[in-house]
C-alpha cells in the first residue's frame, strides 16, 4: 500500500504504538527494533522506507485479524486519545483483500463487496476509486 509522504510520520507513530502489541518484547532490541529499522531506511532512502512502513502496517493489519472486537475497541479508543487513526481504520484501508481486489479491478463475491463497502464507510481508503467496484459488481448481481 502506497504511503504518502504528507501522512508518514503520522504512520510512523501508529506502527510505533502498535509494535509492542503485536511482536513478542524478545524481538524488540534496540538494533533489530522494526522502527530503529524503518528510521535507519528513512535517512538513506524515504521512499522504501514508506514502501517498508506500508509492508509492516500490513503485518500488522493481518497479526490482529483475529483480536476479539473488544480489544480492537480498546485499541481504538488508545490510539484515537493520541491523536492517531485508529485500528479500525487502517485496517479498513490496508486490507490485504481490499488490495487485492483493487489491484483485479474488479469485485468477486459477496465477502469481497462488503470488505470494500467497509473500507469506503470508514473513509480510511480511496472512496473514488473503489465505489466504482461497488457499483459495478452491485449491476452484476
């Protein structure tokens, strides 16, 4: 998922919030941290570092999948008070089956159709260009 320039720190931080929620703390020492990383790629290279923060927010968009709702509440509730998208909505727009659709053009079933209605509702993903999907698999069925 495309990352801009204009939203990256805002990124930066929420990855940096979730870090420890989702990887086991052995893995977070200082020189393999995944921000200590992502910060030593954004010096040499911004651009594959947004690339890499994009990856990672995936990962962690796919590690939470199976939060019950209550912690993705709580967890939306913390990053809102800290002024960062919450949860919910980076799912909604980094969605491995929102991407995969938009990257088809084209809308496949029911569950697919309801993935991309979620995603344009929360407003996280590009309402333009996924109501045409919508549209065109709702004149389908």
């Amino acid at each position: 998922m495309r990352i801009d320039p204009s939203e990256y720190a805002s990124l930066r931080s929420w990855f940096s919030h979730m870090v420890p929620k989702v990887f086991a703390s052995e893995l977070l020492r200082p020189d393999t941290h995944p921000i200590a990383v992502l910060d030593r790629m954004a010096v040499k290279t911004p651009a594959r570092a947004r690339s890499g923060l994009g990856m990672a927010i995936v990962d962690v968009v796919e590690f939470t999948s199976d939060w019950p709702a209550s912690d993705v509440t709580a967890c939306d509730h913390e990053l809102l008070q800290l002024g960062l998208p919450t949860l919910s909505e980076v799912r909604a727009r980094f969605s491995k089956l929102v991407q995969r659709v938009v990257r088809r053009g084209h809308i496949k079933s029911d569950d697919e159709f309801y993935a991309i209605r979620n995603a344009v509702e929360q407003q996280a993903a590009d309402s333009a260009s996924l109501w045409p999907l919508l549209e065109a698999y709702e004149a389908r069925t």
